[in-house]
C-alpha cells in the first residue's frame, strides 16, 4: 500500500468525535483484514502518505502501531527494507516516507502558466515541525536509503515511496523536483523500479538516468499507482511539456479521472508492468490495459 491509507485525514485520536478503533476497522480491517486468508507469509508492506500524517505525529503512529499489530500488514517504522518469506536473494524492497523527505527539504509551490509551463514564483510548501525528521535515524533516511541498497544482495530491488518522482497532474511536479534532488541519484545507481502513488492516476514511465549510448544501462521504472479512490486528471499541456523537457523521460502510459491499479511480476531478468482499469458498469471486472516489459538494471552493477 503506497500511503494515504486512511483518506482524507489519517488517524485522530478521536478529535473528530470518531474513534480511530472504528476508523482502523473500517478502513482497513474490514477490506484487508481477509485478503490473503489461507496463503502462508501473506502481508501487505505498508507506508503513510501525506493525508495520514495530516493531524500530528501521535495520530501517525497511532496508525502505524495498528499496521504493527495487525496480523495482514508489514510495516516497522516510517520507513525500512523487507525481503518477503521465500524470496531471500531474489527481491527485497525499500519503503521510504517521502512526506518526512519532503518536509525536511526545500519545495516550492507548484505554479503552471496558461500553456502548461512551469513557473516558479520563489513562494515555498511547508510543513507543520510534527512531520519533519526527528530521530537521527530519520534525519538520515536518505543516505540509509543508499547506504541500504549498495549492501543489498538480491536479484531485484523495489523502491517504494507515497510521492511520484514523475508524474503528469501538474500539481506534483514541485514535489517531484525536491524528492529526485534528494534519492534520484541513488535509484539510478541501485534500483530496479521505483513505485509511488499519490497523484490520483495511473502512470508509467522509464527514466534514462542520464545514460546515452550501446553502454547505457536499461531504463529505470517509474510508476504511479494512485487511482485508488479520488479523481484527478491528466493535465495534457503540463504533461506534454514534461516530456519535451527531460529528453531521457519516456512515458509509456498515463490516465487521469480513472480508478484503475498496477501489477507487476518479476522473472529472472525481467519486470512485467500490467496496467489495469476498473469498469464503470459495477462488474468488478478489472480491464486490461495493457503490459510493459523492463530489464532488471542491477545485474549490470553485481
């Protein structure tokens, strides 16, 4: 689960006048609780997102020690590595709370002009102190992030974060630009995909890392995986500019004011990107959109 698991304000410590013993039920017991019934080491690995960290640092944890407790999910700290039972060697992935990232750097507020161009004004995001780093492990998530994946042995390695590092809403890209200021280097030289949601869409890319020429590494993945509830469109002029601007930014798909989700499987030496929408006539039949098929990058670097 990518982040903003309890929409639209995390957990509350019942200042709302509700519980967050009803609000965990409800809003993730009750859909998760049984996924996975009868299938050995089922979990779901889990992160915040920016709407979970919305209240305060106590109602985030709140959230965070029901995740611990609770017998689906996988989550032991704002951010950590795990490699899923049965999979030693073979993946681990990197959970990282880019929330904490963002409120500890500088970000600029998101200004598009008339034609979709990005204009920036100097006026700064922020970010209530609770959300920022506080521990000294927090303080350095970004070099444990590297330190973490150059010491990693598996066969794949997933990086996932709740923020986009590329994304087509025209409401992010500020956010984008903070966080690949801040780790972008890192996937390029270790990851083999990265996975975030929350822009309301679903996204593919690839990102050459700067690499030209027949000794180029393959394309690293970049994939947005947040049509999960909220709508919000594509923004066809922003999206189009990106595009001519990072020449080494390919997309490959992109769908806005859409419910849809990812689905990725991983073989020897290739990752399978299947993209899926949901039907509007209530089916619950999900609509193939389609498969993208990557190279794992590590094997260049072992």
């Amino acid at each position: 689960m990518v982040g903003d698991n309890i929409y639209p304000d995390g957990a509350t410590l019942g200042a709302d006048g509700i519980s967050d013993a009803r609000r965990f039920h409800d809003m993730l017991d009750r859909p998760y609780g049984k996924l996975g019934e009868g299938v050995e080491n089922f979990t779901i690995y889990t992160m915040l997102g920016n709407h979970d960290w919305h209240l305060s640092r106590e109602a985030a944890v709140a959230q965070m020690d029901y995740l611990q407790a609770h017998p689906n999910f996988t989550m032991p700290n704002f951010f950590y590595s795990a490699v899923p039972a049965g999979m030693e060697g073979f993946v681990e992935i990197f959970v990282i709370d880019t929330e904490m990232l963002l409120a500890s750097t500088t970000v600029y507020e998101d200004n598009l002009d008339a034609e979709g161009n990005e204009v920036r004004t100097g006026e700064l995001d922020s970010w209530d102190d609770y959300v920022k780093p506080a521990t000294p492990e927090e303080k350095r998530m970004v070099e444990w992030l590297e330190e973490s994946l150059a010491a990693s042995d598996a066969h794949w390695k997933v990086v996932i974060g709740h923020h986009a590092v590329w994304s087509g809403g025209g409401s992010k890209f500020e956010k984008a630009h903070a966080l690949r200021a801040l780790y972008m280097d890192s996937l390029c030289e270790y990851a083999d995909v990265y996975i975030s949601g929350d822009d309301h869409m679903t996204e593919v890319y690839s990102d050459a890392c700067g690499a030209e020429g027949e000794d180029a590494r393959p394309v690293l993945p970049t994939l947005v995986s947040g049509a999960g509830s909220k709508y919000r469109p594509l923004h066809p002029k922003f999206h189009a500019n990106q595009l001519a601007n990072n020449p080494g930014l390919t997309n490959y798909y992109s769908r806005g004011s859409d419910w849809g989700f990812l689905h990725l499987e991983l073989d020897e030496d290739e990752l399978t990107v299947n993209v899926f929408s949901s039907p509007t006539d209530m089916s619950g039949r999900p609509i193939d959109e389609g498969s993208y098929v990557f190279q794992r990058r590590s094997q260049l670097v072992e």
